[in-house]
C-alpha cells in the first residue's frame, strides 16, 4: 500500500511539473513583436509581464485584458481552443517600456507548460544635442566635431550583456568609422546580435550643410566675357539666417557678380554675366545655420587669349589661365583644324575664322577660350598686349588735328561768304571802301594812272 501511494505521487509529481524554458527575443521599435510559446491540447493560457497579468483566456472561452494593454489594443494571442497548438503573444508598435520578462503558462490534458520570454526592444536613437547639423568640412578619423556629427545611437532595452552590435549605413556593413560628414545622409540600422538570434532597428538621417560645391577648393573654369555661376547650395529647405561672400586676398567681391532674387532661400549662389580677368580668385561662402557657420571654399579660374604681332605675317597667340596648375595638355582649333602644342602656338596672320584653346586635366576637359573673328588683338576685358596696335595713338592725333584744320577753313570761308553778300547790298559803301583803300596805301607802292579826260 505505502509503496503504491509513493509510485502514484511520484507520477503525479512527474506529469504536474511544468516544463520551464526560456527564450530571447530582440525587436526593433515600432515593429510587431511575437513571442513564442507552445500549447497544445491546452484550454487554460495566460501570459504575464514581470507577474503581472497581460492576457489570459480561461477553460470557458472568456478572454482577459489588463487596463494598459486594453487601452492600446497592441497585444492579441494567436490561441483558440478549437485549433491550439500556438499560444503565441503578438505585441504591434513595440514602444522601448515593453521591454522586459514575459511568461507563458498553458494547462491542458498534457502537463503544463511555463515558457520564459525576454524581449529586448532595440531602438535607433540621435543624441539630443546633435539632431540635423553637420560640418561639411572633412576631419581625421575618431576626430568628430562635437555638436557637428549626429551620429545614432542605439539602445537595448532592458541591457542584454554579452550582445554584440554592427552598424549599418544604406544596408552596408561599416567596417570602421567614418571618415566625413558626407557619409552620414541616410538610412542608419542598427543590428544587435545575441546566441545567433539577432534585432534590428533603423532611423534615417538628414544632414544639414552645404552640398553644392560637395567639398572644399573645388576649380570653376570659364573664359573672359562669358557667364559664370559659383555655387553655395544648401540642404533643401535649410533656410541660412546670415550668408556672407568673400574674395581672397582684398575680402571684397567683384561688382560683377549678384545673387538673383529668384532663387530658392537654400540657394546662395552668386552670378556674373560677363567675367572679367580680374575677378579670377578664391572665393568663400559662409552661412549661419542653427547657430553654426558653415563654410565652403572654392576658386574662380578665367582663361583668355593673348595675341602678340611678331612680324607683318605672323603673330603668337598665347592660352593663358590666372591658375594652369591643374592643366596637363592644351589643343587648339584654328580655321577649323586641331592641333596639339602648348600653351602657345604660332599663326598666320589675318587668317580668317574663329581661334579656340581647349585645355585638359587628368579627369578629362576643363574648359575652353575663343577668340572670335571679328577681335583684333584682345579679348573682352583683356589687356592690350606690347607690340600690338603700336600705331593707333599716331593715327588718332592725326585725325584729331585734320578735323581742327577742317573746322577753321570751314569757320573763316563761311566769315568772307557773310561780308560780301553784306558790301553787295550797298553800292555806294562799296565805292567809298575802294576810295578809301587807296588812300591807306603805302608810301611808295604805285599809283594807278588815270586816263585824260578827253
């Protein structure tokens, strides 16, 4: 009897213990969530967070919310008594304070069982001080500017010890860190590994800065008398409380360049219709913008043309820039035919047709100048070159002194055209000027003899 009650106890004992296992589940912020438990043949299962009641539906069918999840209506058991089999708790919109111990209890015709979820919920974070600016300046590596570089950051809630995490930008793999702020615009996901199970959660980040020009002592090239824009584009929307323009090394900008009404508030590019040689440079664009200044520098190179006469037939045509020190190789057109030289070649002149230079960097066309036809020896806004045009102040004090002849002939023939129409109109004046001309002669000039009277 005494051995019977001991092996019908230890049977009971064997069948009523619950089957304790336990799980971890990483899910990211605002994703579902679902934590496992398995319950089949049970009619009785409730789930509870930290011992405290979350859903639960009992042997008659009557299912139980506690009042913060039945506010949400976040959480649903996928159980049903008629199928079983999966007692699964799905958590939608997982917030960082659902973090914690779940627990799972099922009883039916088999003995019970308990199962432990721990759920980490993985959220993207950007530090509070650094929300949307960045410096667009580049800097050495494990150098950021603090206030400059938002960064995410990435939180595990509640701490899972012995976790690893791996950074992801644009779904790669960042083998290291980063080495300027041009790569931080973009999709950031943070990946927490633990005992091969493995949470994600990203954020998406928009730096604010100059992207136009994307870095700093970016060359514009252009041609004297032609149009030029030097760019300093922001962000689309990033509004600059202060942009300033500056010219190295007088500080001043050239009156030939304007910023048009018409653009956009994150456009401050200034403009020229039509450059001079002299507004070659370095250039600075700065702009304040949530409370930082922000500065991006670039130079202006301006080509032209110099023409100098060598003899009656021949002329020397130089390609000249304020800055060839990133040209490799020049070539020139010349009635219509491509030749390779230098920066200056040797020509016929008077040939007829349009003369241009192009020149050439390592990456392919930097720009091109033309001097025209109908142009002498200068291009617009050039300087005049020696030796050409030596003529041109001789011929114009000629000219000058030619007119002045001109103008007193004109004046003293139109004085004598008056006075005589003015003796005509009175014939005894006239007699008496005659009479009295004779009178005024010299002493010892002739006299004319008069005929006798007859």
């Amino acid at each position: 009897m005494v051995v019977q009650v001991f092996i019908f106890g230890l049977m009971s004992f064997i069948y009523t213990d619950a089957r304790a296992e336990s799980t971890v589940v990483l899910a990211a912020s605002g994703s579902r969530a679902v934590l496992p438990c398995d319950c089949h043949e049970a009619f009785h299962v409730e789930w509870r967070e930290n011992n405290r009641t979350v859903w639960r539906e009992e042997r008659s069918g009557l299912q139980y919310l506690t009042a913060r999840w039945f506010r949400d209506s976040r959480v649903h058991c996928s159980f049903s008594r008629f199928r079983g089999g999966d007692c699964s708790l799905h958590i939608r919109d997982v917030r960082k304070d659902d973090g914690g111990v779940y627990s799972c209890e099922a009883r039916g015709r088999a003995r019970p069982v308990t199962r432990t979820v721990m759920l980490h919920v993985v959220t993207a974070i950007r530090k509070p001080h650094q929300q949307t600016l960045a410096s667009p300046v580049s800097f050495p590596p494990g150098s950021p500017v603090k206030g400059k570089f938002p960064l995410p950051g990435c939180s595990v809630s509640p701490p899972l010890r012995g976790a690893t995490v791996q950074w992801r930008h644009n779904n790669v793999p960042l083998p290291g860190r980063l080495r300027s702020v041009e790569d931080v615009t973009g999709n950031w996901t943070c990946v927490v590994r633990h005992m091969g199970k493995e949470g994600r959660a990203s954020s998406s980040l928009m730096v604010r800065g100059i992207v136009q020009p994307p870095r700093n002592d970016v060359k514009f090239y252009t041609s004297v008398g032609a149009a030029v824009t030097l760019p300093c584009v922001l962000t689309a929307g990033s509004i600059p409380s202060a942009a300033v323009w500056q010219r190295f090394p007088n500080g001043s900008v050239s009156s030939s360049f304007n910023a048009s009404t018409s653009q956009p508030g994150w456009d401050r590019s200034i403009s020229a219709a039509q450059v001079l040689y002299e507004d070659a440079g370095r250039f600075t664009c700065s702009v304040t913008l949530q409370n930082w200044t922000l500065t991006r520098k670039l130079q202006l190179v301006v080509a032209r043309i110099d023409v100098s006469v060598e003899s009656e037939d021949k002329q020397t045509l130089t390609c000249r820039l304020t800055d060839p020190s990133e040209v490799t190789e020049y070539q020139w057109v010349v009635s219509n035919q491509s030749t390779q030289g230098g920066p200056t070649i040797t020509t016929t002149r008077g040939r007829s047709g349009d003369i241009t230079c192009r020149f050439y960097g390592r990456h392919g066309l930097l720009g091109t100048v033309t001097r025209h036809a109908h142009e002498r020896d200068q291009l617009r806004g050039a300087q005049p070159q020696a030796g050409s045009g030596a003529g041109a102040p001789a011929a114009a004090a000629l000219c000058l002194l030619l007119l002045t002849l001109a103008l007193l002939l004109l004046a003293v023939g139109r004085r004598n055209h008056h006075r005589s129409r003015a003796v005509l109109q009175f014939p005894a004046l006239e007699t008496i000027l005659h009479s009295r001309a004779g009178e005024l002669r010299p002493s010892g000039a002739p006299r004319k003899k008069t005929a006798p009277a007859s």
